[in-house]
C-alpha cells in the first residue's frame, strides 16, 4: 500500500495534471463559479424535458396548441383531465400496459441476469476449446436439416433427430483430427457480436417462430425474447468483473470445503454485487424501453407503455400530448426507484482486504 | 465430531490427543511443467506426523506450486501424495483435509472475521450454535476475540494474516499449508508472529508444510527445511544439520546471513592455490576443481602472517552486536565476523584465520560436497 506522493501542481507532468480530478471546492473562486455555472446550465438542460413533461401531464388541448407554457397558475390552469382519463375512465389499459411492462421487464431482467452471470463466470474461470472443425460441422449439418424440412417437405422432427444423430456420430470420429479451436474470448466475442445485428433484421424471424408456437402478444414471448437480447449484454459486463475477482478466494473457499455452486453464491456473487447492480440496472431499463420488438410480438394483451405511448400519436384525435405525458411520467416513476434502489450498491472498495497489497 | 477441545489450549491432554491423530505427509517423485518450464523437479519430501517442515528457496523455484499440488489446486503431472494412510495425489481440494494460509491470505472481504473464521465449518454443515463457540476458541488462540465483527478491510495486516490462521486452524486439518504468510509484515511483527506460529504449531501439534524465502524464518520456526532450488530438492535436514553441514554450494550459499564466503581454487601437491591464496590441504583432492567455504562467524582477522592468507581490509561495518569486516583478494570479497568493539584501518594489511573443522570444500564443478579432504 502506497500513499500518492503529494507534489505541487508545478512539479507533476501536463498529462498528470490534464487527467487528475479536480476538487470544485479547492479551486480558485472564478473558476469555482466558472465550473458550478456550467454544472447548473447541464442540470437544467437535462431536467427541463423532464419538466415539461410533467406539467404537459396537467395540461388541457388548448394550452398545449397555444404555444409553449412554462409555469403553472400563470400560464395555464392545470388539469387532472388527462389522468382521470387514463386512470379513471380509461384505466384498464393502463394499468394492463404497465403491469405488463413490470412483470416482462422484472422476469426477463431476473432471467437474463441469472443465466448470463453463470455463463459471464465459466468464461472467467473455465477454459474451453471448442474445435473449429466441431463448429462448422454442426453448421454445416444444420443447413442440410433445413433444407431437406423445406425442400423435400421431412417432417421436422425426424430431420432434427437424424441430424443430431449424424453430428454425434461425426463429430466423435473426427473430432481428434480437427486441430484448429477457438478460445473463451472467440466466444466472447461471439456473444457480444448478437447484438451488433441492429434488432430490426431479426424482428421477422422471430415474429415468425412465436407465431409458429402459438406465443404471440404473450408475456412469455417478451420475457424470452428480452432475455435473450440481452444477454450478450450481461455477459460482457459481468465476465470483466469475474475476472478481476482474485482466484485465491476461490481456491481458499474450494479448501475450505465449498462446492462450485457454493463458491459462486457465497463467495464470488457478494463480491460481484456492484457489477450486478448495474448490469440488472441497465438491462431492465433496456427492457423497459423496449419498443421494436414488443411491437411486433404484442398486440393488446401483453401491450407494454412504450406501445402505449406510442399509440397515443396515431389515433383519430391527433397527438394527444397531455396522454402521452402522463405516460411517459408514470413510466419514468420505477425507473427512478430502482436506481437509487441498485445504487447502494454500486460502490467501489467491495475488494478491499481482500488480499494483502 | 469435536470441534475443539475442553481443555486449555495449552494442556498437555490436549497436545498428547492432537499428537497421536496428527498425520504424516509423503511426497513421492512430483513433477510439475508449466509449458516447457520444468517447475517442480522429482521432488521427494517425507512430513513426520506433528512435524513444521519448511520448504525454503529463492523466489521462483516452485515452492507455491508445489504447495499447491499439495492442496490439490494444481494438477500433478507425475508422483504422488499421500496423506495418512490415503493417497491424495488426484483426490479434489475439499477431500483431502487440508488447511492452506494464501501468500495474499484470501480473506472474504464480504464477510465479517467470525464469519471468515467460521466459513469451513459452515461448509462442514456445523450448527450455528457450535459454530460461535468455535469461532471464539479459534479467535482467542489468535488475540483476536475483540474484532470478531468488524471486515477485513477494517484490520491491519497482521491482524487480518491471523484471520487466515485461525480460519486454518479452527478446522483441526490433518496437514496446514502455509504460503509465506509473514511475507507482508513489517519486521517487529514478523518477529512475534513468528514466534506465535510457532507456539501454536507445537500447542496444535499439526502437521505443518510451510513455504518461505527466508532463511530466518525457516531457521526459527522448522524441525526440519527442505533446501530447494530451480524446482529440485538440494537438501532435507533440521536446521543445524543444513547450516552446519551443507550438502552442496547452493545450500552452503543459501543459509546464513551474512552467506557463507567462497575461494576458488586448484588442488596441486596437497595445496589448494588459487588467486592470492596457497594452504595445505590434507585428504586426497589432487587435480580437482574445489571450491573453499568459509562462514563470517567462524572467521577471525589476525595480525598478517598468522592466519591462513593475508589480505587487504575493504570496509569495516558496525551493526551494534558485532562488527563486519570486508576484506578483499585479487578482487574477491570476503566477510569477517568480529567482536562489536573490534577496530580496523580500511587498506591495511591483515590476516584471515579459521579453524580446519570450519573449512568446507565444494567441487567447483558440480558443486557437490568433497568430504575427503579438508583445510590442514
Ligand atoms: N500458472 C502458471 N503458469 C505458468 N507458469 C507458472 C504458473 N505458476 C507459476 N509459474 C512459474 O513457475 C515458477 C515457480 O513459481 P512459484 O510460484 O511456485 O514460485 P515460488 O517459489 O513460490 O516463488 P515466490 O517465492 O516468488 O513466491 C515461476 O517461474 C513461475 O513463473
Ligand atoms: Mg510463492
């Protein structure tokens, strides 16, 4: 453990200098107010939309078209009409649309996590080498399924079943000739490389399989697909702080007695909470949001608030901003909970002590 | 299963128990490569019941990894291990009844030290209730009981290295590894937790496989030290039998602070002649390559002429209990163990006298031990 030798700012090189913190508090009083003037000036150009928004909520058609009003009580009168509207008269859908959006984003959020921690902790701790060879050979196979189901009209099932007979078979005898493999960071990479598809090519396919299955405008469907959207995502995020967890606490616990599981749960998960905390954080706000593809899989009953939202722009009565707003307020509401929720615990320092510096 | 004891730590009951159910270690021809590096040599170790070994060797010579083939954590690549009556060699970490001290200690930043403490007997599926109790026994064998709740991050590094002791010893293993668990303390603390280890192992009476770089330590604290060196054992032997009759040049090297000092030479006519040096040896060396030892301690500087060679006086260094003086021929340097209140002109002329019996002749070569001549 070493303390920062304290130099004078004169004594430290320019690149120090550039990218040292600097302390607002310890700074001379110009550019004190310099920077606390440009600090107010980005809160109020970030909160302002939000503001508006808000007292959009409460607003009556006219004072919408107008023009632009600002202040309450001076401008215009505010009225609870938009949301006696939606939560009075109007109230089944909405409330519909916003359970929907929490179980969906809660679940998938929950699932994704789950699944994607696991798989982000094995390609921390687990070397794999799938053979190249092994990779193309069930690509390879695949194809011919598909293409004898489609063109020679297999039933799907035998095709399936011959065809994974057939890797099994290949892949045991040829196996050991194949030499070339990838590595966990090819699959790394694989993962993450899902989700640079943008989302819109895939939307088709997938309306097409839920259909297939008889899952469409099911919450299930969201739920799955959300999970599986974004997993990539946990993966990534989670594998970075996996790794920098020391191998010795693992090894030590291994001694001690643990299991694998009990390694991860009681070990390595506490230790990786910041890292969870703000990956749940950012991809349940991903899930939330979510627009394209929930407008695809869901019609009515398993409609979320941004296809609420969305709808209130194309009725016959013109935008209804005043609705919209209500909407858009509501829907930031458990957003916000859940930040400052996670926020406990993304904090730094869950490391210290650890080991001996 | 009992968990501690009744008695005292210190009873005598208690050490005879631990005494009599402490397991010997046998370590059979390991080997260990890391790629094309030959990290762990054929080593061969025998870990009486009850005893402190010491492996003890330069940085990198593979003491951890072959601590670590012991705990299981490290695959062995050939040999084997057996522990008690079981073979080991390819049974999991969690089976072997082993307890290991990290060189980074691993403790659980996430859990309080009597949760650290009682973490393998909650794995064990013990009740909490018997967990406490133990978890205070442990603690109190390590001054620890007042900081049962606070988190590794809140101790300081000798406190949180007892945490990972008394997380060893509370399980009552059948064999501790230790992983230079000194390394990162200050002097003064490695000095009395050197001498708490100590106590403990022999209050324990558990066997002990202890891993360290440093000669004191191993001195001090072990029945016996194995002596290694590029992954391959040089020497087994207790601490006197090493310091005093060290096998080779390596071991001869190794042990004794300031280290033992060197002349080179050639044997010719029962004389051993080197640079500035001609003595009569006896024994029967002729025409070999040797090596002559000689330790600082069993030095003296005489007046020129009396001793074994004469040579100049490089530097003269005072460290309170003795005085070091640095003599130097043709180049070579050489150290002279004195009295705290001897006193010596730098560049004078002086003469190094040691007794026969406290000469060691090395093949130069092979750096083998010659025992068939000595210093006449
Ligand atoms: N996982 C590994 N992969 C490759 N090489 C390794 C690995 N672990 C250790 N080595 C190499 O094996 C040699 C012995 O390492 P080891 O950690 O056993 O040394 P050591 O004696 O404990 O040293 P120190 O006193 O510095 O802890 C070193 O050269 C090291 O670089
Ligand atoms: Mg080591």
């Amino acid at each position: 453990m070493t303390t920062e030798p304290s130099l004078s700012p004169m004594n430290r090189s320019l690149f120090a200098r550039l990218f040292t913190p600097q302390v607002i508090g310890k700074m001379p009083p110009g550019t004190q107010f310099f920077v606390y003037t440009a600090l107010i000036l980005w809160s109020l150009f970030v909160l302002f939309p939000i503001y508006w928004v808000f007292i959009t909520s409460f607003k009556e058609a006219v004072d919408v078209n107008r023009g632009p009003f600002f202040i309450p009580w001076v401008d215009f009168t505010p009225s609870l009409h938009a949301w006696r509207e939606l939560f009075i008269i109007d109230y089944e859908d909405t409330l519909t649309a916003y359970a929907n959006s929490i179980v969906i984003a809660l679940f998938s959020t929950g699932l994704c996590v789950m699944i994607g921690s696991m798989a982000a902790y094995a390609l921390a701790r687990i070397q794999y080498k799938p053979k190249f060879g092994t990779i193309a050979l069930f690509v390879g196979i695949m194809i011919v399924a598909s293409v004898a189901i489609a063109k020679a009209g297999l039933d799907w099932r035998i095709a399936m079943a011959v065809a994974i007979a057939v890797f099994v078979v290949l892949a045991r005898a040829l196996g050991p000739k194949f030499k070339a493999s990838l590595g966990n960071g090819d699959i790394l990479f694989w993962m993450i490389s899902q989700r640079i598809l943008p989302p819109i090519v895939v939307v088709v396919p997938i309306y097409m399989m839920f259909q297939n299955v008889r899952l469409l405008d099911t919450h299930l469907a969201l739920i799955l697909t959300y999970s599986v959207v974004n997993l990539p995502i946990v993966v990534w995020l989670m594998y970075d702080f996996f790794v920098s967890i020391p191998k010795d606490l693992e090894e030590s616990a291994q001694l001690d007695g643990a299991t694998r599981f009990t390694t991860f749960w009681e070990i390595v998960l506490p230790m990786a909470r910041p890292g969870l905390a703000a990956t749940t954080l950012l991809v349940m706000i991903l899930a939330w949001n979510e627009y394209l593809l929930a407008l695809f899989i869901s019609t009515t009953k398993a409609q979320t608030m941004p296809i609420l939202v969305a709808a209130m722009n194309a009725g016959e009565r013109g935008i209804l901003w005043w609705s919209m707003s209500v909407v858009i307020v509501v829907m930031i509401i458990p957003v916000v909970a859940m930040a400052i929720v996670l926020q406990r615990f993304i904090s730094k320092g869950v490391l210290l002590g650890a080991v001996k510096g | 299963m009992t968990i501690q004891s009744n008695g005292a730590p210190g009873s005598a009951a208690l050490r005879a128990a631990n005494k009599a159910s402490a397991k010997g270690l046998v370590i059979k021809n390991l080997n260990k490569s890391f790629g094309k590096t030959h990290v762990v040599k054929d080593l061969n170790l025998d870990v009486r019941p009850g005893e402190f070994l010491v492996l003890l060797g330069p940085s990198g010579c593979g003491k951890t990894t072959a601590l670590r083939m012991v705990a299981g954590l490290e695959e062995v690549q050939s040999g084997s291990i057996t522990l008690g009556d079981r073979d080991v060699t390819t049974l999991p970490p969690k089976y072997r009844d082993v307890a290991m001290v990290f060189q980074s200690y691993a403790l659980y930043p996430h859990k309080t030290v009597a949760e650290n403490i009682g973490f393998p007997l909650k794995m064990q599926g013990i009740d909490i209730a018997a967990r406490t109790q133990a978890v205070e026994d442990a603690a109190k064998q390590v001054q620890l009981d007042s900081l049962l709740a606070r988190y590794p991050r809140q101790l300081s590094g000798g406190q949180r290295q007892r945490v990972a002791l008394a997380r060893a010893i509370i399980r009552r293993p059948s064999v501790f590894l230790m992983d230079e668990p000194l390394s990162n303390l200050d002097a003064q603390l490695r000095g009395f937790m050197r001498a708490e280890l100590k106590h403990m192992q022999h209050e324990l009476g558990v066997t002990t496989l202890y891993v360290t770089h440093d000669q004191i330590e191993a001195m001090t604290l072990a029945h016996r030290v194995a002596i290694i060196s590029d992954g391959a054992l040089q020497q087994l032997g207790t601490p006197k039998e090493v310091y005093n009759d060290p096998a080779n040049l390596f071991v001869a090297g190794f042990m004794g602070s300031p280290p033992m000092n060197f002349i080179k030479g050639r044997v010719a006519d029962n004389r051993l002649q080197g640079s500035g040096i001609d003595l009569t040896l006896s024994g029967s060396l002729e025409g070999a390559e040797v090596t002559l030892g000689f330790r600082p301690e069993d030095a003296e500087v005489v007046d020129p002429g009396l001793g074994l060679f004469d040579a100049e006086v490089y530097a003269v260094e005072m460290t309170g209990e003795q005085t070091l003086v640095t003599i130097t021929l043709d180049d070579a340097h050489f150290v002279v163990k004195m009295p705290k209140d001897y006193e010596a002109e730098v560049n004078s002329l002086v003469g190094v006298q040691f007794a026969s019996a406290n000469g060691y002749l090395f093949d130069t070569n092979s750096g083998e031990r010659l025992r068939s001549g000595a210093v006449a």
